[in-house]
C-alpha cells in the first residue's frame, strides 16, 4: 500500500517535483550489489523505441573518486535499454516496466532494505507519543511532504501494530491447536484399531456382552484411563508452557492456556506482570535505564517471572503425583482382570481400549472447537481510535514566522556568507583574477549561457556568438601552418565547458568559409556528437583498433565543409589507443584535406592522455571556467609546461559572468 523501496520525480520549472502512486514507470524486482546506488538519484531519459539512464553522484563522491572509487557509481549513458526487460550491472539489478505513455525525463531513487528505508526516510520523521500518562491513548505522527503517503503509512503501520499483537496473544493458543491436533491423530488410530479388535474378537468369540462383572471393570478401568490420558495431556501442555517462558518476554500470551489448567494464581501473576511492564514503559519514557524507579520495577518484573515459573513447576510436580496415584489404581484393577475367564478378561481390554479411546476424541474434539473459538474470537489490545488525518495548513515551514525572519536572517547569513567565501574561495572569479595568476595569452572570454549547444548556429548575431568570433581572429593571426592547422582543446577537470567551446569555435570557422573537422578523443566519456544529433557506434577507437578506415570514421554534421570523428564505442584501453602510431597518421592524412582540425581531448588534470597529443597540436587552448576552476589549476598547468615543454599554450575563459554584462553592445551585425 506504501511503497516507498523506491520514489520517483519528475522536474518542472527546474523544480524536483515527487510523483506519489502516479509514475508512468515501475521499478521491480531490485537487487542492490552495491549500497553507495541507494540514495542517488539515476535519471531515465526516454527515448522513441528505448530508454536511457544516467546517475548524479553526490559532490563528495565525485571529490573522493580517487581515494574511494567504490562511492562513485557510473553508468554507461549511450547503453540503450528496452522496457520489462533486465538490467543487470555491477551496481544493481532491476526491472523497468512502463505503465503510461510519456515523453519527459523521470528521476528514481533506490531506497535500500527495510532497514535502510528506515533509518534514513523514516525515523526522523515518525513519532510515537503517549497522549497522557493516566490514558492509555498512544498519537503517532509522520511528516511527510506527500500528505497521502502520510495518511497512508500511518494507517498502514497502525493495522500492523494491531495484527501483531493479535499474533502475538494467539502464539500460544495455536501450540495448543497444533498440539491438540497432533494428539487427535493418535487417538483416532487408536480408535480405529480397538474398534476393528472389539468387532474382530467378538465375531471370532462369539460375545455379544460381557458379565455384570466385566462391565464394573471396565467402567472402572476405562475412567482410570481417561484421567490418566488427561493428566498426560495437561503434563504436556505445562511442559511447553514452561519452554515458552524460558524462551519469550512477553508471557501475556500464556493466558489462555492457564485458563484451561485452571490454574487461578499464575493468572494473577500475568494480570501484575501485565501492569509492571505498562508501568516500566512509561517510565522508560522520561528515566533512563539506572533511574531508580526503573530499576526497581525491573527487579519486581524479574521476580515476578520467577514465580511464574516456579508455579508451573509446582503445578508439573502435581500432576505427576497424581499420575503415580492413577497409576497405582490402575494397577489393582489389572490384577482383578487376571482372575477373569481368559475369553472375559480380553474382551474386558478391549472394551476398555475402545471406551477410553472414544471418550478421549471426543474430549479432544472438544478442546479443539475451544481453541480455534478462542483464536477466531481474539481482539488486539489495541484499536484506532481516529483515522489518520492531515493538517490543512503544513506543519513547517511556517510561512508567518519565516516572512518576518528572513529579513534578518538573510541579512546575517549575507554578511556572514560573504565573509567566509571572501576567504575561502579559491575559484578563478573573473578575468583580472586570471591575468594576475598567470602571463600565458587568453584568447577571448565567452559569456554565461545556460544549456548552450550550437548557439553560433542557432544565433549568430548573440554575445555568446560574437566572443567565438573574437577568439577566431586570434587564432587567425597565431596561424602559420600551410597545411591544414591542428588545435587541440583541453581543460584542467571535468566540467568546465570544453566539449561546448569546442563544437561552436569549430562552427565559427566553418562560417568563415573554412574547411573544419572535429575529432573527439576523449575516449573516457565522449559527448560531441550529441551536439550534431550523430551516433556513437563507429568512430575513432575502431579506427585506431584497425577496424575501420578514414573514411569510414568520418560523418557529415548537416552543415557544409563541417565534418565529425565521433570517439566510437568506449574502448578497455583508451590511453593505450590514443598513443598509438596511428593517430599521426590520421592528422598528416586530416591535415591535406582539411583547413583545421579541431581536437576535443580528455582534462589534462584526470588523465595523462593529453601532454602527448599536445605537442602534435600547432596550438593548444586550455578551458578556464569562470568560479569553477581552482586558482592552484593554473600553477599546476604552469608546472607542466615546463616540465613538458609543451607549446603555443593559449587559454579562454568560459562562463563567464561578467563577459555576459560586459557584452552588451547596442547594435548588432547584419
């Protein structure tokens, strides 16, 4: 009824909205094979005929992913899948069923086992309180930013309650059941045998009724055996009653099977066992466990056990007596048998046999139709009082209280935020932040523009379009090559914008009339032909792996003289491939064909693929983000020249926020 194994989300007006009991998708039958995927959000991303995931790793993840590898989860995001069937991983394995037609992307997060569920969407958020301590009214809340799903658990965990404790009470009444159960089969084979040896002696005999004699003892003998079958019967009932009191804590659930022993004291000692416990409950609410009055109660629970359990022991030691006296009885009607005609004496057995055995199923019978009243007749010592409700209003945030304080906090948070970052920001925030770190050339700064792709195309007359224009004509005048000229783009770390600057600066070109080709070496984690709406399935690790030819690898992007080496599917051994002697001889053959030959390369801060690919390049460009970048990078990217001796080093500054204002020309070009 409330599932919360796994909750879904879908993003409007770039707000996570949850979906509750509305998904068009189903995730089922989940195996987590590592629990670093529980709690992270993985994203489906429809497609017309299949579906793709891709999975957001917390910023702590992504910080530790060299130290502790196993907290970052990465998934294959050009792997197609198909709804239903099952996707399996060393990270999980699920199932993702479609239940509607839909076209939006939904996030799902895997929320673990019961435990997991608990301890971290659960607990926080459940309380449990008694209403008054003179009242036996308990008040459970859960706070939830679903309404319906808290009306749901709520009731849903307040019928769980209630039918454990209905088990829970019924546990002993159905080892009486079972064992009743149990000794009735005995006894009907039993009955059955003595009946077929009563007709059989009889016929053989021909006795259709015993003396007057015979029949006193058998009356005699057979009541004898009753008893004894009852005395047995109850033996073993207390010997499982005194099992059950080594083995459990909660003894109220012996009661019934007391009531039947008819043993009135033991009962009494349940009733104060019963007010003991409700009364250390409730001091255990304000106390802690060395309080005084909760260790005294706990002494008294104790002793109060032990009573119990020397009450059933006596009461076993009685019965035992009373089983030797009917034993002894039993003993002297047996000699008076033997003095019996031979033909008499057995048929006085027999009889005996048939008699006890039927008395006794009927008594069983009887015992059974108890028992199985007394389990269907169980109520819970519990029941809810009022159904789960929701307040109209949400318990927080308190909207009243929060507009008259956020004034002030904002003012102080402010102040203090400011400070704090003043001090500790060590990001690139500006272009005079980049100048004074270092004297390499910066070729241009592009302005902040969210959610870029081919905007040189799509607005060729915008800021963001003019910036590349401006970082064309720099590189222009840096050109000396004759043949085609190679520029390899990089960047310090991940994120930083390279795979967007690379496509739009090679787009710039092209509309001066040039002859442009992309390469994407970044095998790792290949992106650029996304940009140009391309597949992935062949490209440059088949070529460099000899499956493939030049001509194969090489695509048309829809644009003239604009062509595209897509990265090709991810290879086991990227570093290996791409220091091949190979990929010389693709430039030198690119370089006749072509007037640049755009290289969009791995970070040269992750991987050291890039140093050597660099003094291939005729010039290089390293992709500074405006407040993303590290300042300490570009000391780092200092070092290496020099350790290198790398060349023709040139940078830009991405995203650049203060390029967005600065760029606000009042006219634009025709």
């Amino acid at each position: 009824k409330t599932d919360i194994a796994v909750q879904y989300f879908k993003t409007k007006n770039y707000k996570k909205i949850e979906i509750y009991k509305k998904s068009p998708i189903a995730i089922k039958n989940v195996s987590i094979y590592n629990h670093y995927v529980t709690g992270k959000e993985i994203t489906l991303h429809p497609h017309k005929n299949y579906f793709t995931l891709s999975v957001k790793n917390s910023l702590k993840d992504s910080l530790l992913w060299f130290t502790s590898p196993v907290s970052y989860i990465e998934l294959n995001e050009e792997k197609k899948y198909h709804y239903g069937e099952t996707i399996k991983n060393k990270f999980f394995e699920l199932n993702i069923e479609k239940k509607e037609p839909f076209d939006e992307e939904i996030i799902f997060i895997i929320n673990g086992d019961n435990q997991f569920i608990f301890n971290h969407n659960i607990k926080a958020q459940l309380g449990v309180n008694q209403v008054n301590p003179n009242a036996p009214l308990i008040q459970i809340t859960f706070e939830d930013t679903i309404p319906e799903r808290a009306d749901d658990y709520i009731e849903l965990l307040i019928e769980n309650f209630i039918q454990r404790n209905i088990r829970t009470k019924n546990e002993q009444n159905s080892r009486v059941l079972s064992f009743v159960d149990n000794q009735l089969e005995k006894i009907k084979s039993n009955l059955e045998a003595s009946e077929n040896k009563l007709e059989k002696f009889k016929a053989d005999n021909i006795v259709i009724e015993p003396t007057a004699q015979a029949k006193k003892f058998i009356q005699q003998l057979s009541e004898l055996e009753i008893k004894i079958s009852e005395n047995n019967l109850r033996k073993k009932l207390i010997s499982n009653l005194i099992r059950y009191t080594k083995t459990n804590s909660n003894l109220d659930a012996i009661a019934p099977s007391l009531v039947e022993l008819n043993d009135k004291p033991t009962l009494q000692l349940i009733t104060m066992l019963q007010q003991l416990q409700l009364k250390k409950q409730n001091f255990e609410s304000e106390f802690t466990s060395e309080h005084p009055k909760v260790v005294s109660v706990s002494r008294q629970i104790r002793h109060i056990r032990n009573k119990i359990t020397y009450n059933l022991n006596t009461l076993k030691s009685l019965v035992l007596q009373k089983n030797e006296a009917l034993q002894s009885q039993k003993l002297s009607y047996m000699t008076k048998i033997e003095n019996l005609p031979k033909e008499e004496k057995n048929l006085v057995n027999i009889n005996r046999d048939y008699k006890v055995s039927t008395t006794m199923y009927d008594y069983l019978l009887k015992k059974k139709t108890e028992s199985e009243l007394l389990l269907a007749s169980t109520l819970s010592d519990y029941k809810m009082i009022e159904k789960p409700y929701t307040d109209v209003k949400p318990v927080k945030p308190k909207k009243a209280t929060l507009m008259i304080l956020a004034p002030f906090i904002g003012l102080i948070f402010g102040i203090a935020l400011a400070t704090i970052l003043a001090g500790i920001n060590k990001s690139i925030t500006s272009i005079v932040t980049l100048e004074e770190l270092t004297d390499l050339p910066l070729l241009g700064v592009v302005p902040e523009l969210a959610n870029a792709k081919l905007e040189v195309f799509d607005k060729p007359n915008s800021r963001f379009t003019e910036s590349f224009r401006s970082i064309r004509s720099k590189i222009l005048q840096k050109s000396s090559n004759e043949k085609g000229e190679v520029i390899l783009l990089t960047s310090t770390i991940a994120n930083e914008g390279k795979t967007t600057l690379t496509a739009n600066l090679a787009a710039t070109f092209q509309m001066a009339q040039k002859r442009v080709i992309i390469l994407n070496l970044d095998l790792r984690k290949p992106t650029l032909h996304h940009y140009f709406n391309l597949e992935n399935e062949r490209g440059l690790s088949r070529y460099l792996v000899g499956e493939d030819t030049i001509q194969d690898i090489i695509f048309a992007t829809g644009y003239s003289n604009l062509h595209l080496i897509p990265a090709g599917p991810i290879p086991t051994n990227p570093s290996e491939l791409l220091l091949s002697n190979k990929l010389p001889k693709l430039l030198e053959a690119l370089r006749s064909r072509y007037d640049y030959i755009f290289l969009d390369s791995p970070p040269i801060g992750l991987v050291s693929d890039t140093i050597p690919l660099m003094h291939q390049a005729d010039q290089n460009i390293l992709v500074i983000r405006e407040n993303y970048s590290e300042q300490s990078f570009v000391q780092s990217i200092e070092d290496m020249i020099k350790k290198y001796n790398l060349q023709n080093i040139s940078l830009v500054l991405n995203r650049s926020k203060s390029a967005t204002k600065a760029y606000g020309y009042g006219y634009t070009y025709g």
